[in-house]
C-alpha cells in the first residue's frame, strides 16, 4: 500500500481500533523529513562519484544553505537523536493502544490472541484480563 500510493488519516482507520489523525499525520512527516534527509545522502553521493566534487565540498542541496564548517558529525547527532524520539513518540501510542485491543473480548472464533498479550508485558501462561 505504501508504493504508489499516498495514504490519508481516512484510510488509517479500523473501526473502532483507529489510530488518532495526529499520530497519522506525526508518522508521515518522521517519513518526510527523514525521506528528504536520505534524498541529501543520494545528492552527495552523485556529486561526488558523478560529478567528481571533493568529498569535503560535497554538502548536498541544503549543504550549501546551511554550511557549517565542522559540525556536520554533530547535526547528524542531533538530527538522530530527534528521530530516534520521534520513533519512540509514535510506537509507545501504538503498542498501548495494541494492547488494549488484545484485552477487549472478542467476539470472533479462532485462535487465541496469546502473543500479542506476551508482547504488552504479561509473561507467557498468565491471564491479562485481570489488567
């Protein structure tokens, strides 16, 4: 589904398991940015085998914008660090709301849902009704 095709909050949702428009709209800006942060990696790349640029002047397009001499090993710190938060911004919200799920009673015929409860935190062979 994401080849191709631009998903919007409408297609996210599940009934009553839906995912909030924020958290939907929060994820696909961390894919933006962090797409748009690869595309400068691929700009670098062809200016320096392509184009035969020095690998010290090849700064990618915003590179030549924002250029600062000697801290590039500290913005891609920063910048890592941001979308490691990000991240974990997005699946905390997910896991929980996973979770609650698993809990409610289901109404459907089939197997048990076991492993999702093992992975909200309760131990394999304990009841995670009683939650």
């Amino acid at each position: 589904m994401l080849l191709g095709v631009v998903p919007t909050a409408g297609t996210a949702r599940r009934g009553a398991e839906a995912v909030s428009d924020r958290l939907f709209w929060f994820f696909t800006a961390v894919i933006a940015v962090q797409g748009g942060h690869m595309f400068e990696h691929v700009v670098q790349v062809l200016q320096v085998y392509a184009f035969g640029v020095p690998d010290d002047d090849a700064l990618g397009l915003l590179g030549y914008l924002l250029q600062f001499n000697g801290t590039e090993e500290w913005l891609h710190l920063v910048f890592n660090v941001v979308y490691l938060a990000s991240l974990y911004a997005l699946v905390v919200p997910l896991r929980s709301s996973r979770c609650a799920a698993s809990r409610r009673p289901s109404s459907r015929r089939g197997p048990s849902r076991s492993s999702s409860s093992a992975a909200c935190g309760s131990r394999p062979g304990t009841s995670s009704s009683t939650a």
